[in-house]
C-alpha cells in the first residue's frame, strides 16, 4: 500500500455534472474545519450523478472512545451508518448505484491516505466499484476535487482531478 496517492495531472480529469461538483464544495465548505462525506450515485458505474450527504460521526466516536478513536472529524471521517443505509435504500429502490464515496480533507491537498485506501479495501466494503473522491479545503476554500479508482498501477489506485461539465 503507497503512503499517499496523488493526482496525476496528466491524465485527463473526470467530468461530471456542475451541480454535483458545487454539491460536494458546499458540503466540504460547510463542515470545515471537519471533514464531510458522503455517497454519489450514478445510473450506471462509473457515473457520478447525485451527490447524498452523510454525517461525520469521528468526532463523536472519538468523544466517546478517544482510544479506539485517536482522530476526530478535523482528521478523519466516519460515515453515519442510517445515512448510509438510507442512501443505500434510495439507490436500490430508484435503480441507481453507489458509484462515489467522498470526503474532505481539511487544510490538506486531495491525495488518497494510507486510511483513505485502508478504508476503500477492507474486507466486506459495500461498494468496491465506487470510486473515492476527496475534495481539498483550505482556509475554508476548496483548491481541487479529485476522484481516485481502482487500476492494475502498483498503487492499485489512480488519481484524477474532477472537473465540471459545460452548462448549457
């Protein structure tokens, strides 16, 4: 496992939706200077298509077990499970997928951590597919939005910055 994946500017970045990337800023702009997170929902894999916020609940978690918990949410992210499910119920019942789990790094550039990959290759994760996108907030600004996926790189992960469609 790499300590940090970057981006790699080189690659052309994945498109999506203007109103999902201004979703996930607000949503990171909102919660800094703790991270946010979150699921996105496509209609088909690879699709980042509706964004659905989920609480942080690391800085509760570490509240009550700070030995378990050694980070709190400025640090560290852990999705409230009934949002999960609920999101989960929605896209099951819609016929769309989870094809995104976001979250922010706060006052820190979108590179995938060491928990970051920990987190998106535990056993049993529910959605292997999706794709981990980390926005970057500092000083309260969002400077870059980048997806990492799943490749057959030594990494095993490849960093691509997010960018908007064209409005119309």
């Amino acid at each position: 496992m790499s300590e940090r994946i970057f981006v790699d500017r080189e690659e052309v970045p994945v498109v999506v939706p203007a109103r999902v990337l201004v979703e996930l800023q607000e949503h990171a702009r909102e919660t800094h200077p703790e991270e946010c997170c979150g699921l996105i929902l496509g209609r088909e894999k690879g699709l980042l298509e509706r964004v659905v916020r989920c609480r942080n609940e690391m800085t509760r978690l570490h509240r009550q077990a700070p030995n378990e918990y050694a980070r709190d949410g400025r640090e560290g992210f852990h999705m409230n499970e009934a949002d999960v499910l609920q999101a989960q119920k929605f896209a099951d019942a819609e016929g769309w997928l989870v094809t995104g789990v976001y979250h922010s790094h706060a006052d820190a550039g979108p590179y995938f951590s060491t928990l970051d990959q920990e987190f998106a290759l535990q056993p049993g994760f529910p959605f292997p597919d999706a794709q981990h996108v980390v926005i970057s907030v500092l000083e309260g600004l969002v400077k870059e939005v980048a997806a990492f996926a799943r490749d057959a790189s030594p990494a095993g992960f490849r960093g691509r910055l997010l960018s908007a469609e064209a409005l119309e």
